[in-house]
C-alpha cells in the first residue's frame, strides 16, 4: 500500500513574525502624524476665525474712524446702540443698525481675546493654539510687533 503524502502549506513562525513586526513598525510611525491632525485643524479654524474678525473689524473702523474698546476680559466693547456694550463671543457683533460680523468666533477649550491700542487707532487680537510650536505662532507676533506675546499664541492686528 502506497501512503498518500498530503501536500500542506503554511506561513512558518518567522515569516508570521517578520509580517507582525513590520505591521507595527509603520504603525509606529504613522501613528504620531495622525495625533495631531484634529489639533491642527481646529487651529486651522481659530486663525481663519480671527482673520474674519480682522476684517469685520476694519469695517467697524471705517464706520467710527476707531476700533472697538475693550474690557478687563479682553472683550470687545461695540456691540448695541450708543453708548456700546460688551459684544459676547459666539453672538453677533453689530452696533446700531450695522452688522460687522454674524457671529463672533467662539472655542469651546481656548478664549479668543481681543485688545485695542493706540488710542483706538490700532488693536490685536489672539488666541492660543493647541499646536504651540506652530510655525504661523512666530511669523505672526513679529507682524504683530508683539514685545512679550503669549506663549503659543497666534496674533492677527491692524495693518
């Protein structure tokens, strides 16, 4: 009688280690890029919303040849009729019969924060990034002419 051999084939110890151990090498890598993406896209979001403010409040300048006040809280003060009161983060920003900006930038983890200089002739406003060594963070308190800025905090001012 003639045994029949029967033919198996499978992946040995080492080929099933090799694959293992290359599977958690590129997560390895990967990994630590992809940790910081939501970081980075919401301050994505709170600079583009500053930018918005920037230009919300170039129109409130051309409408009082001034900028907006601002509180101990670092608040706008411009929002209402005469005299102007403090405009609330998140609500609109409209004084009189004018809308400047629909809705004010609100963050649910950082505080925008906004300050007027120069006897009204010139403001900034800032906020401070999740991402604080983002490479924007510099560039924009040396546009800024930020002597002691923040840490971490990203700048946007009257030009």
């Amino acid at each position: 009688m003639n045994k029949l051999k029967k033919l198996t084939t499978a992946f040995t110890l080492i080929e099933l280690l090799v694959v293992i151990s290359i599977i958690g090498l590129l997560t390895a890598i990967a990994l630590p890029n992809m940790m910081g993406m939501r970081e980075r896209a919401r301050d994505s979001q709170r600079k583009a919303a500053l930018n918005e403010l920037k230009t919300a409040l170039r129109l409130y300048y051309n409408d009082y040849q001034e900028y907006p006040l601002n509180n101990a809280d670092y608040q706008i003060v411009g929002c209402g009729n005469t005299p102007p009161t403090t405009c609330e983060w998140g609500e609109a920003f409209s004084r009189n019969s004018a809308t400047y900006m629909k809705q004010l930038p609100k963050d649910q983890v950082k505080t925008f924060k906004y300050e007027r200089y120069n006897s009204g002739e010139s403001f900034r406003a800032w906020i401070v990034l999740e991402n604080t060594s983002d490479s924007e963070v510099s560039a924009s308190q040396a546009k800024c002419n930020i002597a002691s800025p923040e840490a971490g905090a990203y700048y946007v001012c009257s030009d």
